[in-house]
C-alpha cells in the first residue's frame, strides 16, 4: 500500500528580473551602509541588516552606482545580492551567474535604467552627498 504524500514538492522560480530587482536593492543597501558608516574600519566593513528594507541614503547610492563603470556596478549587485541576510535564493543566484551571466547581466541594465529614469529630479543635496570613492567600493568588492 503506497501512501499520497502531503504536499507535492514545487521548486520555486524567480523571474531573472526579480533576481535582478533584489540584487539593485542589495546593492543601493550596500552602498548606503558605506554611505552611512563612513569608511572601513580595522575590521572590516559589516553592513547593518537593519536597514535592509530601507536602505539609508537610497538616492546618494543612486548617484553613486550612476557615475560608477556598468561592469563595477553590476560587481556592487552582485554583492549586494549575496551579502543580504539568507533569503533562500542566494544558492539559484549563484548557479544563475555561472549558467546565465549575460542574461543576468542585460536584466541588471534594463532594471537600472529603469530606475535611474524614475529619479529624474534628485536634489542637489543628493548629489553633493555622493561622496563615496571608487577606492572603498573596490576595495569592499574585490577584496572578498
């Protein structure tokens, strides 16, 4: 006698624009926490989760990412995805960057332009704000 399981078993799937729109996020938050900390300090830089959902000087990491290269801004996603609290998908997002990057990486573009165009009229404020050097943020990304 077989017995029905429960529950049927579903993977769950993202569309790459979901994976897109979480990996911005994560990186307007990454960049928000350099923002609002400051600098690195001796041990390291630890972004605070708090602020995951409302990333602290949201329109200044605009900027920021704005005036950044494509490629180096995309690195900032990327990171951003990954060092978010566990979520469950940063395993899927992994394999997504070795099996589809440039998919991945063309959805990035979309999704950003797509938010830049929403933040047409930034204050002046903002943009004096902007002060986060490419010498952190490398150093943040490509020292991991």
């Amino acid at each position: 006698m077989t017995t029905e399981p429960f529950y049927e078993p579903h993977i769950l799937e993202m569309s790459l624009e979901k994976y897109a729109d979480i990996a911005i996020d994560g990186g307007l938050w990454l960049v928000g926490e350099l923002l609002a900390q400051g600098c690195l300090t001796e041990h390291g830089f630890v972004p605070d989760s708090r602020y995951v959902y409302k990333a602290r000087h949201r329109e200044t990491a605009i900027i920021e990412l704005s005036r950044a290269s494509e490629e180096f801004r995309h690195q900032v996603f990327i990171a951003g995805f990954l060092m978010l609290p566990d979520n469950g998908a940063q395993g899927t997002f992994k394999r997504l960057l070795v099996t589809h990057t440039e998919m991945l990486h063309e959805t990035f573009r979309r999704e950003w332009e797509l938010r830049t165009r929403r933040m047409i009229n930034v204050s002046h404020r903002h943009w004096l704000q902007a002060n986060v050097t490419a010498q952190i943020l490398h150093k943040l990304i490509l020292d991991r």
